[in-house]
C-alpha cells in the first residue's frame, strides 16, 4: 500500500480493489489452463521427434552401405555388424579397419527406441512382433520401422510403426 498526500492534507490510500485482484486470479488461471497441457505433450513429444530422427539416421545409414556395398543392402543376421562396425566389399563385418575392412562404420550404435512399449530396446526384427526389439528391418527394401503394435500411436493419431 501507499499513502500519499493530496491537496487538502488528508492521507488518501491507493491499493488494488478486491475486484482487480479477482481478475488477476482469473487472467493467470485461463493463462496456466492454456500452458500447462502444452507443456506436459512436451515430453511425448520430444520422443516422437527423438524417433523421427533415429529412423532418418538409421535410413540413411542403410542408404549409404548400399551405395558403397554395390547396391547390395546389409543382410538381416548381420545389419548390426555391417552398420557399426568395418566391412569390406562383401559386407563382412570386421572391428577394426584394414586394407580390407575399410567400409564404415555407418553407425556408431543402434539407437535405442524412444517411444511405446518397446521404449529403450535395440536389435532387429524382421516383422513387426511383441519380441523383445526395438526395431523391425525388411532385407529386401532396406526398409526400418519402430517394432511397435499398430495401436500405439503419437500425439497427432499416427502410428508409430508408420513413420
């Protein structure tokens, strides 16, 4: 509160009213209302973005080992080997590089699923199954998807699996 002086020497009190302080409550009421579901999707959807970018990673890895593999797509017992690991023009995998073992790695490691029931698994599947593995990967195509059930879905109702 503050008092000041007017003209005629009284002491006059100026303070907000009950009503100012009831519109106040109501503003950062509609103000919190608005914001905090906004902020609680943040999360989910940081991961959907998190998997949209690992497929993009995992996608073009794939490209790149076909495109110097000639043409040939990494083989599904193997995918993990040939993409983090040397390989030569066969797609033998090799841990260290040689004269021979000079392709890649493509990958410093297989991503860990971000989102859905299978949240932090890694490893191939050749389709989509409740196994224990984050991602599901078609030797023919080079195609990779999330190894995730068609009922899961984003924020936006999109399935995870179709990304």
């Amino acid at each position: 509160m503050h008092e000041a002086m007017n003209t005629t020497g009284r002491t006059h009190r100026s303070a907000f009213s009950l009503i100012e302080l009831v519109i106040v409550v109501v503003i950062i009421g509609i103000i919190g209302a608005i914001a905090i579901p906004r902020m609680s999707r943040g999360a989910s959807g940081a991961a959907d973005s998190g998997l949209v970018a690992d497929l993009a990673v995992m996608r073009s890895a794939i490209d790149l080992y076909k495109a110097e593999h000639g043409g040939t797509l990494p083989t599904f017992a193997d995918i993990e080997d040939q993409l983090t690991t040397y390989t030569d023009d066969s797609g033998t995998a090799n841990a260290t590089k040689t004269s021979t073992y000079y392709l890649g790695p493509y990958l410093r490691e297989i991503p860990k699923l971000k989102v859905g029931s299978n949240k932090g698994l890694t490893g191939f599947v050749a389709s989509q199954s409740g196994t224990t593995k984050g991602w599901v990967y078609d030797a023919t195509t080079g195609a990779v998807s999330a190894n995730l059930p068609d009922t899961e879905l984003d924020v936006r109702g999109v399935q995870y699996n179709a990304y």
